[in-house]
C-alpha cells in the first residue's frame, strides 16, 4: 500500500524549492483585510513605462470598441516560436506543424528566419519545391535590415506563389545606443537603405508576388514621433496602395506595461499612421509577463478591416493580432 502523504516543509522553506514566496513589507496603509505581501524583487530598479517613453494618447476610445469579425490571424510558431525552443524543429517537423496549421485555416503564415540558419532556409525551399502551399496562403519569411541577410532571405523564397518578406530593426533608444551604436538619424538611414535594397531585388523577380512588412522592434519603447517616421517612410517607399498595402508590426518586444498602455500606443499609432488605407496595422505582444492575449485584444476596432494579428502557441512567443 502506497501514501501520498508528504511531511511537512522545515520551517521557513516550503514544498516547492523553485518558488519564492513573497516576503516584502507591508505597506503601512494596508487595510486589515489585506494581509498580501508584496514580491521581494527589487522593482526599484526599474523605471515605470510612463518615465521610458511618451504616451501621448489622453482621448483613447478602445474601451468602447466591440470586437464583432475577426483579424487576419497570423501564426508565428514555425519562426518566433520554434526560435524559443531548446531543441529546434527540423524540416519534418516544420512540414508537420505548417499542415496543420493550414488544416486550422490560416492563410498567411511566418514559417521562418531563412538567414539565420540552413535548417530554417531548407524549410523554406522545401515549401517552394514540394507544391505544399495552397492557392490561398501566403508565406512569410524574416530578415534583419542587412543587405547579405536580405539576399539570403530573397533567394530562399523563389518559386513561392506569393511571399511577404519581414524586414526588422530594433528602433528604441537603449537598443540604438548599446546594441546598434547609432543615433536616430543613422538607425533610419540603415532601415531606409535596407527596405531600399528589398525592393530592388524583389524587382529582379518579375512576376513574383511580393509584399513587404516592417517591424520597429521594442516599439513600445520607441518614442512615437520616430515610429511614424520611418513607418510613413516606408510606406511611401514601397508604394504602398489600398489593393497592395503594406504590413506595420508594432512589437512590444519586451513587456514593461499593462496591457492598456500598449492599446493607448497602438491606438496613436492607428490615428496618425500616414495613408491608414493602404496599412495594414499588425499588432505583437509577447507573452514574458503573461499578456500576450489581453495585449492584442484590449485594442480592437469594430471594423478590423486593415487589422492584423500574429499568434503563437509556443512558449516565449509573440500573439500578432492584425487591424
């Protein structure tokens, strides 16, 4: 006969080694009936969203919007998914997850990062050569705004019936300062030349259907003014129109708000975005802090016509809704 009893934990440690049980003081004003203590973690450390980055948006009308259709939902698993995984999926895999993913009935799927590795690379070929894409999905493929890597990535896509090419720079001021060691001025130069650089070559493809989209990486600590910038750049660089818009991907990369702050970014955003027909507005939270649904949800319009959503199942992974 077997127990399933289990002694109690030494005093002051618990049952569950991994777990840090809030120890923080309580604050002095706290009502009897409130005995929560607050975490330990040194949150002082880090600066409110409010003190980062500036929220402009006062008259915000999201709350009283009602979703009533549907976005275009686009799944990412298959590339920021299978990018958090410890073990990346191989191409038979990859193929196994994307049919079921046109099973579920997507129609526009990221299926991978063909730069940055010859698995993800051999996927996308695979997909070319083997007549797996149906008629009405569209595949989407991710590069940084290198022009080698753009290459790469252009050439992994030949012979797809119709392709987006994901173009991304990470754009907010901590990233240009440590990672890029750019100002703002050079960080849109490199975005401008390298959006350049793709439409060149998907001009060397005539009779390829092509589009483009663009990620401001950490947007949600960008300032706004220079996400408008290179957006309504772009958006006039690639000629853009109602009938071949463009994709905008605001990402909120790293999670520092409630949810409602980054709906009062996306819904600025949505106002002042030039030539709104000709956008389509997609919408990437992630999901470190658990809000990778509530992020894209609290934002929707009533009419999601030019509205784009990106989701995942895969841990870490970023949820895209799409206006």
């Amino acid at each position: 006969m077997t127990s399933s009893f289990v002694p109690p934990a030494p005093s002051g440690t618990t049952a569950f080694p991994t777990l840090r049980t809030p120890s923080g003081e309580l604050p002095a004003d706290a009502p009897a009936w409130n005995p929560q203590r607050p975490s330990s973690m040194p949150h002082h450390r880090y600066r409110p969203a409010h003190d980062r980055v500036a929220l402009p948006l006062a008259d915000r009308t999201w709350p009283g919007r009602r979703v009533e259709r549907a976005p275009l939902w686009v799944p990412v698993d298959l590339r920021d998914g299978n990018q958090a995984l410890a073990e990346p999926m191989d191409t038979a895999r990859k193929r196994r997850f994307f049919d079921l993913l046109v099973a579920m009935g997507f129609k526009e799927i990221e299926v991978g990062y063909p730069s940055a590795s010859r698995t993800d690379f051999d996927f996308v070929r695979h997909l070319a050569e083997s007549g797996a894409v149906p008629d009405d999905v569209t595949i989407s493929v991710f590069t940084p705004a290198r022009t080698d890597l753009i290459d790469r990535t252009v050439d992994s896509v030949d012979g797809l019936p119709r392709t987006l090419i994901h173009l991304y720079t990470a754009t907010a001021p901590v990233w240009r300062d440590v990672v890029l060691g750019r100002s703002r001025a050079e960080v849109h130069t490199l975005i401008r030349e390298a959006a350049t650089h793709l439409m060149r070559r998907a001009g060397e493809r005539p009779g390829a259907d092509i589009r483009f989209e663009f990620s401001p990486e950490v947007f949600n600590l960008t300032e706004p003014d220079f996400v408008l910038e290179i957006c309504d750049g772009l958006t006039e660089l690639w000629e853009a129109s109602p009938d071949r818009p463009v994709i905008h991907n605001l990402p909120a990369t790293v999670e520092i708000a409630t949810p409602d702050v980054y709906a009062d970014q996306i819904e600025y955003m949505h106002r002042h975005l030039a030539r709104r027909d000709s956008v389509i507005l997609s919408v990437h939270p992630h999901n470190d802090r658990a809000r990778a649904s509530p992020a894209p949800n609290s934002p929707y319009w009533r009419e999601p016509s030019g509205w784009r959503a990106a989701c995942s199942a895969t841990a870490s992974a970023r949820a895209t809704s799409t206006w």
